[in-house]
C-alpha cells in the first residue's frame, strides 16, 4: 500500500467543531459568576479563587485561540487534500 484513505467530511467537521469551540472559549465570561461566588463565601478559598477572575478569563482566551489554531489547521488539511485529488496529484501528509 502506498497511500491511505483520507475522509475529508471527518476532517471538515472536526475543524467546524474545533472552531466552534474556540468562539465558546474565547467569548466565555465568567466574571459574574464567580463574583458571586466571592460574595456568597467571604473568607473561604473558594472565594479567593474566584478572585482571580482576570488569570482564569485570560487563560481561557488563550485556549480559545489555541483551539482557533488547531481548527484552521484542519480546515487547511481537508482542503490540501480535496484540491490534491481534483488535481490528480497524490496527496501526502497535510
């Protein structure tokens, strides 16, 4: 064997799901909740850690762009291979 199958609609699909994840991720906001976690446990470690409201938005920002990244990675693959085959041209690892 000197190739493989490559499913192209698996590929696109994985990218759309990645890229919707990234929209989630990148747009959460968690800072109302964990406010009132903070106000609803002065004191406790729980609201210390919901302090940190800025660390966790950002954090979760990068996520989403990483997710982002991976998404346009796979778009990028499905659509080397299905240009590769309308071309006729074997298609190696995108």
């Amino acid at each position: 064997m000197d190739g493989f199958e490559v499913s192209t609609d698996l590929v696109t699909a994985a990218g759309r799901a990645a890229g919707r994840a990234a929209g989630a991720l990148v747009g959460l906001d968690v800072s109302d909740p964990l406010r009132e976690i903070a106000a609803a446990l002065p004191g406790s470690r729980s609201a210390a850690a919901a302090g940190s409201d800025p660390v966790i938005s950002t954090a979760l920002a990068a996520l989403g762009e990483r997710v982002r990244r991976q998404s346009d990675a796979l778009t990028a693959s499905a659509r080397a291979y299905l240009d590769a085959e309308a071309a006729g041209v074997p298609a190696g690892p995108a």
